[in-house]
C-alpha cells in the first residue's frame, strides 16, 4: 500500500490528543510487573486499549503493533507502532520526562511520527517530506561540529535477564563518552531523546537499541529536523537496525568511531573476565 503520510497526520495527532488526556488524568493505578525492573502501569494500558480502538475504526487497512499488548492487526506494509507512556519509570515516579510515541512504520522505514508530551506541554509532529515541527512551529536538529561541544543523551542500561552482559558495551560507551563530550545525559525515554535531537536542545542521542514503538515517531521526527539517523556501524537505519544513533550530520563519523572503539573494549574486558 502506497500512501502519503501528511493525509494521515490530523489521525496521528488526535490519537496522541487521546492518549494525552488519559496520561494527565489518571494515576498510574496498578503496576503489572514485566520482567526484572520492567513494568506497565494501568495508565499504559489503557492509553494502549484507547488508541487502538480509535485508529481501528478511522484506519481499518492499517497494522497496529502496541508495546504492551503486540500486534493486533496487519497492514499491506504499513503499521501504526505505539509507546503509550514512554518513560513508565519516570511517570510512576512522578517524573515529568514521559509521554506518548505514535509511529506510522511503512515497510521497515518510519514515514509519521507524533510526539506528545503531555505533562510539559509539548507535541512534536513530523511526516515524510514536511519537516518537523513542536507545537506547530518548525525546529531543526543541532548542527554541532566537534564532540568537545556536544550534549549527548545515553538509551536507558538493560534489566532483565543477561542485563550485565548487555551492559558491558553500554558501560564502555559510557566511559569513552565522558573522556569526549561536553556532557552525557539519561532521560529515561527514546521518545524525548529523539525529539529533543530534532529540536536541537541535544546534539546526539544513542541508543543501543531499536524496538519499534520506542524509535518509530522518534526517527521520522530528527530526520525531518534535518539530524542524521543511523544504526550502530554509521548504515541507513530502518526499523530492522541493531541500533539507533541520532545526531547532527557533522558528529556522526566521531561517534559511530567512539561506539565501534567501545564496543571492543567490552569485548577485551569480557575475555579478561573469563
């Protein structure tokens, strides 16, 4: 199926309208555990359970994949992917670092992507082709040229089950990072790291991870804003990527040099380890 995503835009933004006011109004309500420090509250499920039944009825031919409850229908080749509360931890915790993340996924590229972060009062929005905007008015990403100067945010470190060897590259990415840039930043949601590489407020974001629902929105905004996004080697990135690195154009070559550097040397200090 072949479709412009602009069309599909004023849909995009009364989901995440939606979503908001569900994020805003209710407490998070019961934790269901998901894992090893891994949880969904009652909140991000019934952002999920809203969302679907409105994007069920307003575009019927289109694939849905939610992060809490997986696919429940399919598209020919395009797929709406949602993060109902991206940040669960921070708005559990009280954190206003958290919001929703609406993805317009076609055939492995993100053509859509809405924003919203209920609590602070921003909405980033981009599709295809119309740049990227936050509340309406147009933002571009950084276009920082040296690492020195940079503000980079860090993905969140893995729980769950191998989460000590899934750290390790993480851990020495951390270590290079700090002897390199300006500053290292965690906000604990890939839906804020994106945009805010979009609107400029950081000059890179690196997750070294790629699930749909996180990325989705996320990469189709910074690259409207003009930031470059690649996977963790410096290729194209698609939703089948390893990694998700968004940057100004200028840092892209230092980085993915810096993330290769260290994951050798988690790979020196686990056979060290042995």
């Amino acid at each position: 199926m072949t479709i412009d995503a602009r069309t599909l835009l004023p849909i995009a933004e009364h989901a995440a309208s939606i979503a908001s006011e569900i994020i805003r109004s209710k407490a998070p309500g019961v934790v269901t555990a998901k894992g090893d420090r891994d949880m969904a509250t009652e909140v991000d499920y019934a952002v999920e359970h809203a969302v679907r039944e409105f994007l069920s009825r307003e575009t019927p031919e289109i694939g849905f994949l939610g992060e809490e409850e997986g696919v429940s229908s399919t598209g020919d080749g395009l797929m709406w992917a949602l993060d109902p509360v991206d940040g669960t931890a921070n708005f559990l915790h009280g954190i206003p670092l958290c919001g929703v993340s609406l993805g317009l996924v076609d055939k492995d590229m993100p053509t859509l992507g809405v924003i919203e972060l209920p609590i602070l009062g921003i909405r980033y929005t981009a599709a295809e082709g119309a740049g990227a905007q936050a509340n309406g008015s147009t933002i571009r990403a950084s276009d920082a040229r040296d690492l020195e100067s940079a503000i980079v945010a860090l993905g969140d470190y893995a729980v769950g089950e191998n989460a000590h060897e899934r750290n390790r590259p993480r851990f020495a990415l951390t270590h290079e990072l700090a002897a390199r840039v300006q500053r290292i930043r965690m906000f604990g949601s890939a839906a804020i790291d994106l945009a805010w590489v979009a609107d400029g407020r950081i000059d890179a974001n690196i997750m070294l991870s790629n699930n749909p629902w996180d990325t989705a929105a996320g990469v189709v905004i910074a690259r409207e804003a003009g930031a470059a996004v690649v996977d963790i080697d410096g290729s194209p990135h698609s939703m089948t990527a390893h990694a998700t690195i968004a940057a100004s154009p200028k840092l892209v070559a230092d980085l993915v040099e810096l993330i290769t550097e260290a994951r050798k040397a988690a790979k020196y200090s686990e056979r060290t380890a042995e």
